[in-house]
C-alpha cells in the first residue's frame, strides 16, 4: 500500500468528512476504489475489498479510498485543507470508463468549480489536483458476460503512477504552507513575555 501515514476506506459521507478531521500529512489523495485493478466479474457475494493503487509515496500520505470521485464533496475538500491539508488530490477513472458513467466527470466539474473557490479565499487553484488511471467498467462487465481480455501491463500502470507521485511532490515543494493552519500560540510563553519589563529608562535624576 507504499509508505502511508494514515489509510481509510470510506463508503459513506459521514467517514468521508471524519476521515478529514484529524489534523495529518501535508498530503490528502482521494482515490477511486475501482481505478488502476483488475478486472472482476460482480458476484451475489459482493466485491472483494479493493486494492489501492502503490504510489510508493516518500513522504507520509493520507489517502481516502472512496466508491466513486463523484461523490466526493466540496466540503470534504475544503475539511482536508482546514485539516492542515497543503496539497489536496483526486485521483479518478479515466471518464470513459466509469463504473457510475458520469462519476469522473462530476468529479472533474467540482474541483473545476473548487479551484475558484480557493483562489477566491486565497488558498490558491494550484492546492487541488485531479488525476486520472485506468478505470474498471468495461472490464469487469465484459468477465461478467464471460468475455476474455487482455490483462493491462503492470509496468505501465507503474510508470503512470510514478508521473502522478512525482507531479504531487513537485507540487508540494513549489507550495508555501497551509495558511489555515498556522502553528498554535503557545500562550503561557506569550504572557510570560508580556510580564517581562524590557523597558531600559533610568529613573534617577
């Protein structure tokens, strides 16, 4: 799963927005559960729990693994960056190949509409990313009708993988901070420096 510092799976808005509570890594990606895996054919018992893509991150991660980026919210966004969240992402299915047809296109709609809002408060569009990796759709409905196809290079996914990882790091050193989350004031040094006199006057005459 590479080298993470936080990893959630979430099929609900409620885990998505706790998911982003916890002040964490400067990173936070969210990643499509059906995106750059094998292909599977549906079964009565469900799907077997999803594999996240091996971004071999060199810095802690937080990634939340989410059913479809078109549910992703504006709010889930904007709580990673109050979170302390410097660089915020989402990595989708190529839009033509889409388990909810139009996921990846709402998707790439809201960080459209996203990146003006963070311009407008002064965060800054460059904060938010939008990737792309192979989807699953048509895989897994041609296993499904018992169609065979040929299984995608694993050496290409990892070459698209490392492009996205690189961009993400390039991006996070070009950044300033998260100015929503300044270090906390330590308010005992502030008042003790307060009660010093630094005052230098010489009172006699």
């Amino acid at each position: 799963m590479g080298m993470l510092g936080q990893s959630s799976i979430s099929t609900s808005t409620a885990t998505l927005v706790a998911a982003t509570r916890n002040p964490g890594p400067a990173v936070t990606v969210f990643v499509c559960a059906n995106c750059a895996r094998p292909g599977e054919a549906p079964t009565s018992a469900g799907r077997p729990r999803p594999n996240v893509p091996n971004f071999a991150w060199p810095l802690p991660v937080r990634e939340v693994l989410v059913p479809c980026t078109g549910r992703l919210q504006p709010e889930h966004v904007l709580k990673a960056f109050d979170s302390g969240a410097s660089l915020v992402c989402a990595v989708a299915c190529q839009e033509d190949n889409c388990h909810y047809l139009e996921g990846s296109q709402r998707c790439a709609r809201r960080v459209d509409y996203l990146r003006a809002i963070l311009d407008e408060i002064g965060l800054g569009a460059r904060r938010l990313m939008l990737f792309h990796l192979p989807g699953t759709a048509v895989e897994d409905m041609a296993l499904a009708t018992g169609r065979d196809l040929p299984v995608p290079s694993s050496e290409h996914l990892d070459v698209r993988l490392a492009a996205i990882r690189d961009q993400v790091m390039q991006a996070l050193q070009d950044l300033p901070p998260n100015p929503l989350h300044e270090p906390p004031v330590d308010e005992a040094a502030l008042l003790l420096y307060q009660e010093v006199n630094t005052s230098d006057d010489n009172d006699e005459e």
